[in-house]
C-alpha cells in the first residue's frame, strides 16, 4: 500500500487522480438524468429479455445508460465507431493515410476534427432512429414506453442525446489533457465497472432464493481470477524481434550501431475483433427477435452466442476479424522500408522483401494463437450462462467488458508508475512487468 500513499504526496499527480475522479463522477451522475418523456419502468423490462442482443452490447459500452434512457444513453460508442472507421479508412485511402502519419501534429488535429464532425452526425442519426423506435409501441408488445409522441418528442431526444454524447467527448478530452489515462477509454470502463455492484446484488438474491449454491460461488472466484490473468497475458504478450542498426556517419557525427526490438503483439486488433464479430452475429437475430414467426424465431436462437451453434459462429467470426484487422494495421512492407531507409535490418534478414516475408510469417503465427485465446476469454460468459441463469453476472467471467478494463487499466497504471518513477517513488507494482 506504500505506492497507494506515494501517489497522493505528488501535488500534481494527485491533482491528476482527484480530477479524474471528479469528471468520472460527472458522468456516473449523468447516467441516471432521464430523457423527458420515456418510462424508464418499462423500457427496463423490455431490456430484462434481451440481453444477448445489440441492445444488451450497446447497453454495456453506455454503463446501464442505454436502457434506462438517460441524457448518455448513446454514450461515447459513436466517437469509437467514427474512430474505427477513420482507422480503417487509413488504411485503404491514401488522403486519411497521409493525415495520420505523414501529416504531423496538423494532420492529427486534422483527423481530431473530421472525427468529431463525424460523432455528431452519427449522433443525430441513431438519435432519430431511437427515437422513432421510441415512439412505436408495437416495438414493446404494444406497451406505451413514451407517454406523449410527436415531433416535441422526437426533436427533443435528438437535441438530449447528441448534447450528451458530445459533452461525454469534451470529459473525454479533459481527463485526457489534464487527468491521468486515456479519457475515452477511461469513460467506457467507468461504465462497465458500473455493473459489478450490481452483479454482485444478484448473486446475493440467488443465493438466498436457492437458485445458486455457495460452493458454486466459491468456485467462481478462482475462475474469475484465472480469467483476469489470461486477459492481462493476451493484452501484454509479444514477440520481441531484434534489429540491429547500421552506423552512419553525417559530417562529424555518427548515428545508429545500436541494437533495438520491434514488438509485434499477441493480439493486435484488441477488442475490435470481437466487436465485429458479436454486430455482424447478433444483428440479424436482434431484428428477427421481433418476428412473430415461429422459425425465424429459433433461427434466431441459433444466432444467440449462448447457442452452441452461436458459440462456433462467433469463435469463428473472432478469428477471421482478428487476422482481417492484424492485416489492416501492421503493413509488413511498409516497416521493412521504414528499417531499410533508416539502416535497420533483421539479423540473418535480407532488408527489403525478405524482411517484409519474415514479419508476415511471424505475424500469421501469432495471430493464431491469439485470436484463439481472444475467442476462449469471449465465450467463457456464454459458457458460465448455461449454469448461473444470469447474464449480468456470468459476464463478469469475459467477454468485451473485462477485456477493455484490463488493457485500459494496465494502461493508466504504466501513467502513474511513469509519475511515480520519475520522482524516485519505488511505486506500487514491484515485481510486474508493467514498467
């Protein structure tokens, strides 16, 4: 606990945390303001049967916001997915390419605007189409979910939902710029982590009712700690290839002779992968939820991860995503040229294509491990579903939410340890490698 203690004798460090903390806290509050006009009663057990559907997932990256419809019920989803897409745009347009890496502090300022010109357009669409569902009690077993429909209604809810998206990335940028961690990142996992009082009130109930025995619960433990450690293992492994640079000698000076690594990840896609692969499975099985039709209904079910024939779709869409983004993102030829040009080259490589065969090889041999590891931590709540009838507890045990708060806690951790190390504090991770 003595780096715990050391983090608050660093004025700044501690201005860092407490302010953090308080702009989590805004957005934990804003959580619970309602938008006018919806019942929140009813809207709650509309979401009570869906939780294996696109709705349970957006649900999830909102923090609870999304089904109790409050000013973040969009949350800050539309910002990653214009990210995403800007990313992969980089990768296959060659304007986006050069805004991103030849482009300097500019071109990311640049990227930054376009990014946010396209949250808010997002926002205004899915806000418009939320709130058309909204109003259609058909959508709810003819339940009336808002009390007064119309066009007050619907502009309303737009206005309130791309306000509070838009507000949830100004907090973003601020705990970014004058907190501690990545503020986006940090807003996600505040909400995931959200859940947990509440998972642990429902194991509670299901021990007093019967329906989950305490042995079980015990059992349980070592598992989630097991499955925590398999995610910080998936998050922080690499392949460490040695590279050796050449000396150059430029007037008087010389440069290079010095030997370096290049790291290639375990996973490279982090949880994108996943997030490709459950919107691509559960979208048809969330519209066809609403058919009244007894077939589409167990096709449906058969969609459903918690299905075995949903669990080998997923696993499978998890993998191929996994190599589809590892592809996008690592560009062999691109970093064999950058090592050539600067005299970098791999011992025992030739420079140039051999180099760039070399890192696609060992690339393709990563990607398959990892992507299987990704799949088995992904499924491990749907697994944990067919026993502990509650998927707000089993998917305490994996999934998206316990990925994203492993990587991007370890993340914040490495920021206070770099405050804590560079002010001679011992720090509060000794013996990990988190340094």
């Amino acid at each position: 606990m003595n780096g715990f203690r050391d983090t608050f004798k660093i004025p700044d460090l501690r201005k860092r945390i407490l302010f953090t903390l308080a702009l989590l806290s805004v957005y934990r509050l804003g959580c619970y303001v309602p938008v006018p006009g919806v019942d929140g009663q009813a809207l709650q057990q509309f979401f009570a049967g869906l939780p294996n559907t696109l709705f349970g997932i957006a649900d999830l990256f909102a923090g609870g916001a999304f089904s109790n419809m409050t000013i973040f019920g969009l949350g800050i989803m539309p910002y990653i997915s214009v990210s995403i897409i800007l990313e992969l745009l980089a990768s296959l347009i060659p304007f986006f390419r050069n805004l991103l890496r030849g482009g300097g502090a500019e071109g990311r300022r640049k990227l930054t605007r376009y990014t946010r010109y396209g949250t808010v357009g997002l926002c205004l669409f899915q806000a418009a189409a939320i709130a058309a569902w909204l109003s259609n009690p058909a959508n709810f077993n003819e339940v009336a979910v808002v009390r007064n429909p119309g066009i007050l209604f619907t502009v309303t809810t737009i206005i309130t939902l791309t306000t509070g998206t838009v507000f949830l990335m100004w907090l973003g940028e601020q705990i970014t710029e004058k907190g501690i961690g990545n503020g986006i990142s940090l807003i996600i996992t505040a909400g995931i982590l959200s859940r947990m009082p509440v998972a642990v009130h429902y194991v509670t109930m299901m021990l007093k009712d019967g329906s989950l025995n305490l042995f079980t619960v015990v059992l349980l433990i070592p598992l989630m700690v097991a499955v925590v450690a398999a995610a910080i293992l998936l998050n922080e492994s690499e392949r460490r290839i040695p590279v050796q640079y050449a000396k150059r000698v430029v007037g008087r000076r010389v440069y290079g002779g010095q030997s370096t690594y290049l790291p290639i990840k375990l996973n490279q896609g982090g949880v994108i992968p996943l997030i490709f692969a459950l919107a691509i499975l559960q979208f048809p099985a969330t519209v066809m939820h609403f058919s009244n039709s007894r077939v589409v209904q167990k096709v449906a079910e058969a969609l459903s991860p918690t299905s075995p024939t949903g669990m080998l779709l997923y696993a499978a869409l998890t993998v191929f995503f996994c190599y589809f983004y590892a592809a996008l993102i690592f560009n062999p030829d691109n970093i064999a040229d950058d090592l050539k040009k600067y005299g970098g080259f791999v011992a025992g490589i030739r420079p140039g294509k051999p180099t760039a065969a070399y890192l696609e090889r060992i690339l393709n041999r990563l990607t398959l491990p990892g992507s299987l590891m990704l799949a088995a931590i992904a499924l491990m709540p749907y697994f944990l579903h067919r026993y502990i009838r509650n998927y707000l507890v089993s998917s305490e045990f994996g999934g998206i939410g316990l990925l994203i708060v492993v990587s991007v806690l370890i993340e914040t951790i490495r920021q206070i340890e770099a405050h804590l190390l560079v002010r001679h504090y011992e720090g509060f991770i000794r013996k990990a490698r988190v340094r």
